[in-house]
C-alpha cells in the first residue's frame, strides 16, 4: 500500500514568465559562465556529450542544447520504498510527502540537554520516526555521532543504513555517499534488501545525494557518486545550497538562476553518463536560502527560505522532475515560540507548493545542527495540520448539508445529528499534542506545557514502539557486506 499522502500545488509564487525568464537565464549562465567540475570522469562525460571543457581549469561550458536534452531524457518521477515494498511513496505531481531533518551531529535529548549525538540517538530518532503516524520518510537521521566518530565514514554510513533498516519499515535510507566506493556500497545493501539490481530499480530505497558546492562547482566525490547511481539506472538528488549575500546574489531572482544552474550542471553529468535503457531518476532539489548580514549566519527559517523553496519546486514541475524542499527548520535553539512560527511559515510554504519530498521534522538552530525528540513529536503534529489544509473542502450534495440545516432549522444544535457523527472524523483533525482545554481543565490536568507533553510522548513510544522486525537472512547477508566494507576500509588506513 502507497504511503498516505497529500496534494499541495495551491501555492504559486513564480507565474509562468518569470519560470522561463529564469530558465534561460541558467541557460546562458552554463554557456558562458561554465560550472567548475573536480573529476575527470565527470569532464569526460560532458567532453564526448559535446560541452566544451578544459581539464586543466577543471571547467565545463555546458550549451543550451545538452541540457534541454537532458532535461527531456530525465524521467518524471519516481517511487521511494521502505524494506517492505508495499511502502512506498510516489514522487510525480502535487503529490507531498513528510521526511524527517538533514543531518546534524548535535541532539536536544529527552532530559533538555544539548550533546553530541550517539548511536542510540540515531535509533532512537528512527523508531520515534516509525511510530509518528504523519511522518512518512525516515530521512537523514544523524551524522557524525560521536561513539562512531574515528570509524572511517564509508564504514558509518553502511552501518547507518543497517540501524535504519531494523527501526522503521518506512521509505528512505539507503543512499550513497562520498565516492565511487560508497555508491556501489549503497547499492548492494540495497539489492540484499529487494533481491537484485533490476527489483531495486523497480523499487529504490534511496538516492545519490549530490549538494553542488556554491558558487558553480561539483565535488569529486558526490558528481562520481552520481555517475556510478546514473549508470545503474538509480535515483539521483541534486539539492543546491546557494546562500544569498555570500555563495550567491543577494536577490532571490538570483539566487535561483545559479541554484538551476548548479542543479542542471549536474543533471546533464547523470543523464549523459546513463544507459539509454536505464535513465536516472532526478530529485531537483533546494537546500538554499539567506545568509542573515546581522548575525552571520544562514537563515533556513526565513520567510525568503519558504520562497526559495516554493519557486523551486515550481521550476521543478516545469521540467518534469519530481522536487525535494525544506520546510519545519528553524534557527531556534529549543523548540520554542520561534521555533513554532519559523517552522510553520516554511513549512506551509512548501507544502502547499506541492514538494514531493519535504525535509520537515525536528530540526533546530542555524543550519540544523542539532534534531530535538521533543520537535519529531511537535512537528508531527504540526504536519497533520498542514496536510488538513492541503486537503481544502469537499464540496458534495452531502457536505453542503443542505436537509440537515432545515432540520436543525433557527435555534437548534447539531450535536446529536447524525450528519455530524458521520463528517466530523472526516472534516476535522484532532492533534496529538496540542492542548485546546480551557485553563482550568488545563490546571486540573498539572498546567503541563507542550514541550513536557511532547517529551512524554516521545518517551512513551521509546518504551512501547516495536517495529516491524526485519528479516533475519536478510539482516545476516547485510552484515557480511558491511564486513566486507570494514575490512576495506581498514585495509584502506594500513
């Protein structure tokens, strides 16, 4: 069964001029700017697909033709599948989805304290993710925990991967990282899980995630992931992380051409590396936002950030790609009044823009360095309110309720109709968390604050939740491969 969903597209903040006019600006931006590109594979690619490049300077100068081809050989949308098959999300349309935050190396833990984060984190936040019933992903989680940390990261992340797979049955996780080595590492984990390459195709548990480095440059390591993810058929994610005032222009209309640039430089590497049969899906993505001139430091929480991405995901649409955003960041640093409203503005944005694939959960602090267990549970209901709002009004004979208001007629109440026990389940959503008791009901129940609510619950889950378990021939030819990898990775320090 697909994953529940919802369907934003009722906000548009480009019209259909201003989309072109930032196409063919990034079309003379690739041309006659060029993009930097540190690996010789990836210049090959773009040499023999007919971009002119010098290997010395390590630049491409990308014409308008290639990238409208590569653009017409992207496919339009893919699905993402948890372990069990069944579970899957379906990126194409106005389809949105909910995934927890990117990966910070901090945690606000279940006793207020800021720390490092550890492996017991990481599992603990991906089954807290597993029982939240509107989160649908299970995203980035954590990276650089500190029980792990002088374990080479090829040897983390395959070990990342197998912690995820046994706390949450939900879509995600089983993506690439830096190099050739840990793409293919991410593909075999993946083909234990489906059976083989063609089913995992099929059914793909991830993608490469590919963050061009702002401005016009792609990294050796994440563009050569991207190669090996292309020519397997895979899905690819290029998610620019254009910073306006400092990696990039200061105007959001300029932010956006050299974010397209960035994204597309990419694109055309994938698709020209691809096989014709087995062309990889794109996740156009958006990691950008404001540089904040007061304080230094990025703002993923500001009302430009909602913008950005929302006129991304636009841009998306207008090349058939499904789309990837940012929406619940904050740069508090508790979950808090700011954090509340920061993280409601940029979600609502981009939610109801019609991202396929939102970042959304638990995240906190400029550049979400630290993940709160108190906001997953917060923020899963702040989602639920969010898709009530997408699903708008149904407007039907029965709904209009038309014979019920005549029976009621002036002075009556409409408690006990039977119009209102059929619809207000449907009609209504009821939060979790949120406390909608008058204040004395709210004394008499210990005048708890949201936040201690929030902790309970996720305290509650910790001691309750078990999910799915997963198979254990599959757990086992998992293990031998991430010994495999360990050995390499060993053999790699000697």
């Amino acid at each position: 069964m697909a994953t529940k969903e919802a369907r934003g597209g009722q906000l548009k903040v480009l019209n259909r001029d201003q989309i072109r006019d930032v196409h063919y600006a990034t079309l003379d931006v690739l041309q006659h700017t060029g993009v930097v590109v540190h690996s010789e594979d990836a210049l090959k690619v773009l040499d023999k697909a007919g971009a002119d490049i010098d290997y010395k300077k390590e630049r491409a100068w990308i014409p308008k033709h290639l990238v409208e081809e590569a653009i017409r050989k992207t496919p339009h949308g893919f699905k993402l599948c948890g372990r069990n098959p069944q579970k899957y999300c379906k990126f194409e349309g106005n389809r949105v989805y909910f995934s927890t935050a990117g990966g910070p190396p901090n945690v606000l833990d279940l006793n207020g304290r800021r720390r490092p984060a550890t492996t017991k984190d990481f599992e603990n936040l991906v089954r807290l993710t597993d029982a939240l019933e509107n989160i649908d992903i299970a995203g980035a989680g954590i990276s650089g925990m500190v029980d792990e940390f002088e374990l080479p990261e090829a040897v983390q992340r395959a070990r990342n991967i197998l912690r995820r797979l046994r706390n949450t049955d939900k879509p995600g996780g089983v993506g690439a990282g830096l190099g050739k080595d840990q793409a293919i590492d991410s593909i075999k984990l993946g083909c234990v899980v489906m059976g083989d390459l063609k089913k995992l195709r099929r059914n793909p548990m991830g993608w490469c995630h590919v963050n061009p480095v702002s401005p016009l440059m792609l990294s050796k390591e994440l563009i050569e992931s991207a190669i090996v993810y292309a020519r397997h058929g895979l899905p690819i994610h290029f998610g620019s992380e254009v910073l306006g005032s400092a990696t990039g222009p200061a105007t959001l209309s300029g932010i956006l051409v050299q974010m397209n640039a960035e994204n597309l430089s990419g694109v055309v590497v994938a698709q020209f590396a691809a096989s014709p049969q087995h062309k990889p899906p794109i996740l156009y993505g958006c990691i950008s936002g404001i540089l904040d001139l007061k304080t230094g430091v990025p703002a993923l929480g500001s009302p430009e950030a909602g913008l950005l991405n929302a006129a991304s995901t636009q841009i998306a649409k207008y090349y058939g790609m499904a789309s990837r955003g940012s929406g619940g960041y904050t740069e508090s640093k508790i979950p808090d009044a700011q954090a509340g409203y920061e993280s409601m503005l940029t979600l609502m944005m981009v939610a109801l823009a019609g991202t396929n694939f939102i970042y959304a959960s638990g995240g906190l602090e400029p550049g979400v360095l630290s993940i709160s267990y108190e906001k997953y549970v917060l923020d899963n209901d702040m989602i639920g309110m969010v898709r009530r709002i997408m699903d708008g009004f149904c407007v039907t004979d029965e709904t209009l309720a038309v014979d019920t208001i005549d029976k009621v007629g002036p002075g009556g109440h409409y408690l006990a109709q039977e119009h209102t026990r059929k619809f207000f389940t449907k009609e209504y959503y009821f939060p979790t968390i949120f406390d909608r008791n008058n204040y004395e009901r709210w004394v008499q129940s210990n005048s708890k604050d949201v936040r201690e609510v929030a902790r309970n619950k996720a305290k509650k889950i910790l001691e309750e939740h078990q999910p799915e378990p997963i198979d254990k021939d599959v757990e086992k030819d998992l293990q031998k491969i991430i010994k495999q990898i360990e050995k390499r990775e060993i053999k790699k320090l000697d």
